[in-house]
C-alpha cells in the first residue's frame, strides 16, 4: 500500500514539474519572437545607409543580428533570464553605432523612447489584450442554467408556439418526446 502512495506521489511531482516546464517554454518562446521581430522588423540595410555607418560598423551590427540563429542558441544565453536580452542587444547597438547615431537610431525606430521600454510595454499591451479577447469571446458562449442551454431553450420556446410539433425535435434539449439525437423523425 505505502508503494502505491510513493508512486502516485511521484506522479503527482513529475506532472507538476512537466506543466511548470511546459509553460516556461511557452514564455520562453514569445521572448524570442520579440527578439527575432526586433531583428526582421528593421531594414538593416537602409539604416547603415541612413546613418553612414562604416564599413567595420555594419559588419559588427550584421555580426549582432546573426548571433543567435535559432532558439537553442538564443536560450542557452538567455533561458535563465529572457528578460535580458532587450538590455544586451540595445546596448550593443549603441556601442557599434556609437551615441551620436544611436540617437537618431532610436528617434527613427522607437520614436525617441528606450527600445527596451518599448518592448516591455509592447509585451504588457500583449497580455491586456489577450485577457480582452477572452472576455469577448467568454461572453459570447451561451450561458448554461441548470444543465440547460440557454439558446437551445430560447429556440425551443420559438418552436413551442408555432404550434407544429417542430419543438419536439430542438437539439440539445431533452424536454419533451421526440428523437434524442435532435433531429429527423422519432421512431
């Protein structure tokens, strides 16, 4: 008896482990989309050109971009802390381009604002967003009394007055005589 107690304990430890695993690479992963989009949503290009950057510039900006090319490469810097990377990659590119062309940099992309700033409350946007498409899509789902769908009541209702027998037949109701699956003829 006490081994199946030991067991089931261990069941409940390894799934808890595994779900907080789980969701930490969920998280994980949207940070680096945020790093992959701070990459891909600048033309690098147009702004060495726009800055005059040199030559030794844009090959360290170029070198910067390229430095983590897949997820197992970003997270294995990053996977204790994903938060740092926008503190790392921001300061980096301030010390390649230097102050001077950062600033403009900065002004161009990021409005003037920090760019670590702007992804934290780009990320915090993210969240209130998600918590209102939920609440949208929550209260569009039809409202459950007592085991009873509501909608299929209001239906059932409808039908009930036309007076023709069709209410016998409303699915998703089992009121009434008639088919249990909904639709079609009772045998």
């Amino acid at each position: 008896m006490t081994q199946q107690i030991k067991i089931l304990k261990m069941k409940k430890i390894i799934t808890i482990f595994s779900l907080g695993l789980f969701t930490l690479g969920y998280s994980q992963s949207d940070y680096y989309n945020d790093y992959r989009r701070s990459i891909t949503d600048v033309n690098w290009q147009t702004v060495a050109a726009n800055l005059l950057l040199s030559p030794q510039q844009k090959a360290d900006l170029f070198a910067l971009n390229n430095q983590y090319s897949d997820y197992n490469s970003w997270n294995r810097a990053y996977g204790s802390n994903p938060d740092q990377w926008r503190v790392d990659r921001y300061r980096s590119i301030e010390r390649i381009m230097g102050p001077a062309k950062y600033e403009k940099f900065k002004n161009k992309y990021y409005k003037g604002q920090n760019p670590v700033a702007v992804y934290n409350r780009n990320k915090n946007n993210y969240k209130s967003t998600q918590v209102k498409k939920y609440n949208t899509i929550k209260s569009r789902k039809p409202v459950i009394n007592n085991g009873v769908n509501t909608k299929s009541m209001k239906e059932y209702e409808r039908r009930k007055k036309l007076n023709d027998g069709s209410h016998l037949y409303v699915k998703g109701n089992s009121q009434g005589k008639g088919n249990s699956q909904g639709k079609g003829k009772s045998k």
